[in-house]
C-alpha cells in the first residue's frame, strides 16, 4: 500500500459484474474511474452488505418504521384491542351457549 485517499461515497457507483465481482465507478471532475474490489478498502456500513446506507438515510427508515408500528397500535387499542370479525357456526346455539359465548368475547 502506498497510500490511503478517501472518497466522496456519493461520487461512488457499486457494480456487481457478471462474474460476481465488485467493480467501483468513480466520478470526480467529469471523469469516471474504475477500482477493482483489491483496490477499494470499503468499509461497510448499515445497507445490504454491497451497498450501504447513509446514517441519515437509515434513520430516517428506523423513525418511518416505529411511527407506523405505533399508528397501528393506536388503531388496535382504539378498538378496545378487539378485531373486529364473524364467528359461524354449523350448528344452532342455544341460549345459554350464546350467553356464554358473549361473556367470553367481552374479556
């Protein structure tokens, strides 16, 4: 090694080439250079292990993702925590298995 230059990581394209390997496009001045995966140190972050996220990126992912997982809390807690839904039978019920059947559904 002779030297170590960091690069813009929004100026670098990841390429998975035909023969499964990693090829690294680089834009810098109007100019594209190509780095072999032996010439890139590419320290992964968050992403899908080729090609990875920003934080920002990654934040903004987790944030969307809580707020939608507590919206539908909220909606089952609004109803009492009960789904909505059709219970059939094959059979007629009686009165007392009806009663029983309303006593169990309103816990």
């Amino acid at each position: 090694m002779i030297a170590l230059w960091p690069l813009s990581a929004d100026q670098i394209e990841v390429i998975i080439t035909q023969g499964k390997e990693l090829v690294y496009r680089y834009y810098l001045d109007g100019q594209d250079y190509l780095f072999t995966e032996k010439e890139i140190l590419h320290i992964r972050g968050m992403g899908n292990g080729v090609v990875g996220m920003s934080p920002l990126d990654y934040m903004r992912a987790s944030v969307g993702l809580a707020v939608s997982a507590q919206n539908h809390t909220n909606k089952i807690y609004r109803k009492d925590s009960r789904r909505p839904g059709i219970l059939m039978s094959s059979e007629v019920l009686t009165d007392s298995q009806r009663a029983k059947l309303k006593e169990i559904s309103a816990k």
